[in-house]
C-alpha cells in the first residue's frame, strides 16, 4: 500500500513538473514566432504537444522505457515550417536550458532521417545502443547490441557545448 501511494505522488509529482515544463515551452514559442495563444499543451500520458502553422513538435517528458536513459527528454517529433533559418538550433538551445531546472539529464530524438540525422550529430546526439532485453521487445531477434541508427541520445551538458561551439 506504502509502494502503491509512493508510486501515485511520483505520478504527480512529475506531471505537476511536465505542467510546469509546458508553461516554459509556451512562453519559448509565443515569443518566438509572435503568436498570442499558447500552443503547447499536454498530450496523451507524459507527452507534450505543440502545432500551430509554423511548427509541429511532440515530446515525450521522461518516458519510463528502459530503452532511454533515466530523466530523457525525447523529442518524438519536431519541424518547421522555414527550415535553415535556426529554428531547431534555437529549440534545442531552449531545451538545454531548461534541463537543469526540469532534471533533465538526456535528450533523445526519435526515427531521424537524414536531415535530423545530420542536424542531430553536428549537436552532439549519438545513435543509440540497445540492450539485449530492449531489442527482444521491440525489434527482430538477431540485433542485439547494434547501434540503433534510427533514434538518437546525447547528454545535455555534451550538447550545450556543441551548441555554444556552432555560436
């Protein structure tokens, strides 16, 4: 019963701080491209939602998987209408910023292409490695310990400085 209510207040407690994440995400974005409703809202479980015409970003906020390391954010889905002109390094930039505040210590990018890929590695992600137990539940037998070049992970304090680097 103790475990049950101990396992209840964490629940809270981390969707009273995805609450507080979306605040922030919301103030990024209405600054950013000047809209005047907030368009980040919370999803379905721990996910973050946020589309309007210029973007469409969807987030998993510290999903419980033993695919992520602990305390990832991962990125599921991210794009933008005008590419090229900083908006991803901004959001990225934003997002390591909040890290700290939030226990963030990963971030994680979901079924990259070649763009995000590319995007992705100039800012310090690397592909993730699956262990034995993950790949048995989600891919064919016969991977186990291949690189998983389809999502992406890297460490905040890593990442913030390939972005400080890129200027």
């Amino acid at each position: 019963m103790i475990v049950e209510r101990e396992a209840g207040d964490l629940e809270r407690i981390k969707k009273c701080e995805m609450d507080a994440f979306i605040v922030d995400v919301n103030k990024y974005l209405l600054n950013r491209f000047n809209y005047k409703t907030p368009p980040a809202r919370a999803g379905l479980g721990f996910s973050v939602i946020a589309d309007r015409a210029k973007f469409d970003i969807y987030l998993r906020y510290k999903p419980e998987s033993k695919f992520w390391p602990k305390d990832t954010l991962v990125i599921a889905r991210l794009g933008f209408v005008e590419t090229r002109k900083g908006n991803g390094k901004s959001f990225l930039k934003f997002l390591v910023s909040k890290a700290l505040e939030f226990n963030i210590s990963h971030l994680g990018i979901e079924s990259v292409n070649e763009l995000s890929r590319s995007f992705a590695m100039k800012y310090g992600f690397s592909p993730m490695t699956r262990s034995a137990d993950s790949i048995a539940k989600t891919i064919k037998k016969g991977l186990y310990g291949e690189r998983d070049t389809r999502c992406l992970v890297g460490g905040v304090e890593e990442i913030g400085r390939y972005i400080e680097s890129y200027g």
